[in-house]
C-alpha cells in the first residue's frame, strides 16, 4: 500500500515534465516595438546623397508635357525671331515692297498734284499767245520747267524756228510738211512723258501678282518645319506646333498686306495716267491749230 502511495506522485511529476516539454518556448524575447518618433525623424544631413541615375526610371510614369513656346508672349516681333531663315528672308523681302509701295503712293500723289497745278497755269497762259515766237517764250518760261505740255509746245515751236533758219518754206505750199515736223517732235516728248508717268508701275503691278505667291511659298516653308517638329517630338500636342504654323502664317499675312495695296494703287494711278495722256493728246490738237493758224496767217 505504501508503494502505490508514492508511485503515484512520482507519475504525476513525469507527466507534468512531458508538457513542459511540448508546449512553445516561453523564453523568447518578445518584439521590440518600433518608436514613431524615431520614424519620423529626417534623415541625416551628412549622408550623401543617393545617387539618381541608380535608382531605375520608371517606365509607366507619365512623360511631362511641352509646353508652348513664348506661352502667353507669343507676338509678331517673336513670330519672326523664331522663324527659319528662309521665311525670315522672305518676311524681309515682303517688309521691303510694303515700304516701297508706300513711298511709290506719297511720290506719285505729290508728282501728279504739281504737274496739274503747272498744266493748268500753262494752258491759261499758253492761249494768249499771239504768235510761234510767243508761244515758244512762253514754253521756255522758268515757271513752267519740266512741265510736259510746256515740253511739247517748245519741241513744235522750235522745230519750226530750225526749219526757218535752214531756209526752208514753212507756209503756202511747204505747210503740211511743216506741221508733220513739228507733230513728230512732239510724238517724241510724248514718249518721254509715258515713260516718266509709268515709273514705278511695274514695281506696283509686278508687287500685287506676286507678292501672296511669295508669302505663300514661305507659308508652305514653315509648315514643313512644323511638320518635322512633330516627327521629332513624336506628339501631335498644339502647344508645340502652334509657334510654327503661326510664324509660317504670318509670311501669307504680310504678303496680302503688301499685295492689296499695290493692287489698289496700281488701278488708281492707271486711271491718273490715263486720264493726264487724254489732257495730253487735246493740248496736242490745240497746239496743231495753233500753229496751223499761225502758218496760215504767215507768222
């Protein structure tokens, strides 16, 4: 009996060893937690700084777009800074003709003012001669220098006076010669004065066929390099191929404002030459009878 009393403690304590055994380490140091503050802390400022080209680029993140050129500032004056050289060339040429075109206009406006005030002075004064001679005095006056119709009477008048001093007859029978001589004279002083009214018209003329032509041809230009632009950048994006069309569309701009106005002033002063080549040709007739009277009386 006493040997199963003390058997029995002795099972208990082995029993209570085996679970020590299996069940999980109590001795492991538990887990440091982690200091928030100490996480927030920034970082060191002597730590050298990481370097930008090992840390990988990522290809998923977005490309920053391009943005416009001159954005907000975009005028003529950078329009044309920025421009290719060829249609800065041809935005030059264009600025050119304008100014030309101008000048043409004021010279023009001043020439046919003084030569209508000076025509109608020598008319009046011309129908009060009483003779050639008086007529080529008048013709010859200092106030009338340069004045084509003065140029006429002069070239008529002496070709008759030299026609005189050859010895040859410039009445009766010989009359009709001697006014064909003096109309030819005159046919010639009319050709210098077509010629000097028509300076400039050409300019004028060939300016307003042409000039949209020129700007067009720069338009064109500059559009192509837009287009290349957008090759390279590989992005249709306005903002970047705005600048181009732009600085192309300005080269059409200036030449419709150099061509409209030379278009314009070119039928103006068509109509101003006509107009003073009709004045001409009835002077003409009236000289003739002048002379033709003269002749006829003798003088």
């Amino acid at each position: 009996m006493l040997d199963n009393k003390l058997k029995t403690p002795f099972i208990a304590l082995v029993g209570a060893f085996a679970l020590l055994a299996s069940a999980p380490s109590f001795a492991q140091a538990p887990e440091t937690p982690v200091d928030p503050a100490a996480a927030a802390a920034p970082a060191d400022p002597m730590a050298a700084p990481a370097d930008p080209a090992a840390a990988p680029a990522d290809p998923a993140a977005p490309a920053d777009p391009p943005t416009m050129k001159h954005a907000g500032q975009l005028n003529v004056g950078t329009m044309f800074m920025d421009a290719d050289i060829v249609v800065k060339i041809i935005m030059i040429g264009l600025g050119l003709a304008s100014v030309f075109t101008w000048t043409i206009l004021a010279t023009k406006m001043i020439e046919f003012r003084g030569l209508n005030r000076s025509s109608d002075g020598f008319i009046e004064t011309f129908r009060t001669a009483k003779s050639i001679p008086d007529m080529n005095r008048i013709a010859l006056t200092e106030e009338f220098d340069g004045n084509p119709l003065a140029d006429m009477a002069a070239a008529a008048t002496q070709e008759i006076e030299l026609s005189r001093q050859a010895g040859l007859q410039v009445t009766g029978e010989h009359r009709d010669t001697t006014l064909s001589r003096a109309h030819a004279a005159v046919s010639a002083v009319q050709a210098s004065l077509a010629r000097r009214l028509s300076g400039g018209m050409q300019f004028l003329a060939s300016i307003g066929a042409n000039g949209p032509f020129i700007g067009l041809f720069g338009t064109v230009w500059g559009i192509m390099n837009s287009f290349i632009g957008i090759a390279n950048t590989n992005t249709t994006n306005l903002a970047v191929v705005a600048p181009g069309i732009a600085e192309a569309l300005l080269a059409t701009g200036l030449g419709l404002f150099a061509a409209i106005p030379s278009v314009i002033f070119y039928n103006y002063f068509q109509t101003r030459i006509s107009a003073f080549g009709a004045r001409s040709e009835g002077f003409v007739a009236e000289l003739m009878n002048a002379i033709s009277r003269q002749l006829d009386k003798g003088a």
